[in-house]
C-alpha cells in the first residue's frame, strides 16, 4: 500500500456548527501534501482528528494500516504521528534540550538512548546552539524551529505541521522550507497546513484545498492555482487566510 494516510468521509460537528464535512484524501508514503483555505475553512479541525485531539463524528481514518478514528492522542502519536501546533507549545521553564527529550521519550523508555536520540534531533534541526538554553528566550523562528524538532523527536512516519511558517521573515521561511525537506528526505511523509503559497508551490507534490469545512480542490500546486473555483474561493476571492 503506497498511501500512508487515508482519509475517508471525514466530518466534525460541533454542537450544530459543521466544521469539517465529508473530507476524503490520502498522503502517500514520502509525500509533502499542502493544506490550504480561508479563514475558518476547518484546516485545525481536520488536524486535531488526525491527531486524536478529538474524534470524528462520522468517517474514518486509516494510518499505516491500522484504523486510529477511535484512538486517542498519545496512541497516535506511538503509532507514528508527530503534530506541531500554531502557537508553540513548548515549555518554558525547561532547556531546549530537555523540551526535545519530552518528545524522544515517546519514541523510546530507555533515557541514554532518548537523550542521543533529541541529540541527533536538535542537531538535524539546527538547535545545536541553543540546546542548553531556556526555552523561554528563544525567539520566534527558534520557537517555530523547536516546536518542529519536539514532533520529529517522536520518530514519526508523518508529520503534521500547522501553520510552521507564520511569523517568519522571508529568510527564516527559507531556512523552514530548507529543515522541511530534508525532514522529508529522511522518508517522513508531511502534511502541512500553509499561508504562503509561495512556500506551498516549492515544497508541496500534492495540495488539499478546503473551504467552508469542505474539499474545494486538490490537485498539484500548478492545478489548484489555476483551478476557477478556487481561485474564486481563496486565492482571488477577497478572503484573509488567518
């Protein structure tokens, strides 16, 4: 089977507000798949089913093989999904060293080999540096750079990233597309929520377009960007993506 991640019918209801509504894709063993929408097009929705953070009303989820619609977060996460979140979840209080070892403690209980493991980690991700610091001194782009290392500690198969890119100078996204692909080239399929089209052009094989809670188009980049509808939708249909 090539797909690593099939979806199926996804749809999330929140007491009446549909947010996420007959969602059907799959990511391919290896691939970058781009996420993208306007503003409230239900882009967390449909990562936090993924990830467990909560469970679909109706459809399903296939992850390697095994069917994780039910599972909870830190199941899913040991099965060989990592996540990073939109707002930085790290924790202050600890060194950067000792927030990636959090991480690398999923992947293994053994704490020697946890602790080489956030090492190489860290060292792939270009937090070698700053491995003994705070994390409360890091600035935006190394929170952004932390919060990718942390999921990547968790050996994870594929990758969710959310929103990796916000905030981020033109030459930290640079930097961010460069950790992203040679993520990729280690064999971790990603799947990524957006803004900058110009990153999700470079990096993406495949993009999901979602509006309204629902699948808009998805296609290559070059398909999606010439595609009518969603041109209308997102890309010149007046919408802030948020």
């Amino acid at each position: 089977m090539n797909s690593i991640l099939q979806v199926n019918d996804a749809t999330k209801k929140f007491s009446g507000l549909m947010a996420n509504e007959g969602i059907t894709f799959h990511v391919d063993r290896g691939e970058i798949v781009g996420v993208v929408g306007p503003n409230g097009a239900g882009k967390t929705t449909l990562f936090n089913s993924l990830s467990g953070v909560h469970q679909l009303t109706r459809g399903s989820i296939i992850f390697d093989g095994t069917d994780i619609t039910k599972l909870n977060s830190h199941k899913i996460c040991k099965l060989g999904i990592g996540r990073t979140f939109q707002i930085p979840q790290a924790i202050v209080t600890l060194t950067v060293e000792e927030n990636v070892l959090i991480g690398a403690l999923c992947h293994t209980n053994n704490m020697k080999e946890a602790r080489q493991h956030a090492d190489e980690t860290i060292e792939v991700c270009g937090l070698a540096a700053l491995a003994k610091k705070p994390a409360s001194i890091l600035n935006v782009a190394q929170k952004k750079r932390l919060e990718i290392a942390r999921a990547y500690a968790t050996d994870p198969k594929l990758l969710l990233l959310d929103e990796t890119m916000a905030g981020l100078t033109a030459t930290e996204r640079v930097e961010s597309v460069k950790l992203i692909e040679k993520i990729n080239a280690k064999g971790v399929s990603i799947l990524m929520i957006e803004h900058n089209m110009d990153v999700v052009m470079r990096v993406s094989n495949r993009v999901i377009v979602l509006d309204a809670g629902k699948v808009l188009a998805i296609g290559t980049p070059e398909e999606v960007t010439s595609n009518e509808a969603v041109i209308n939708a997102y890309l010149g249909g007046g919408k802030k993506d948020a």
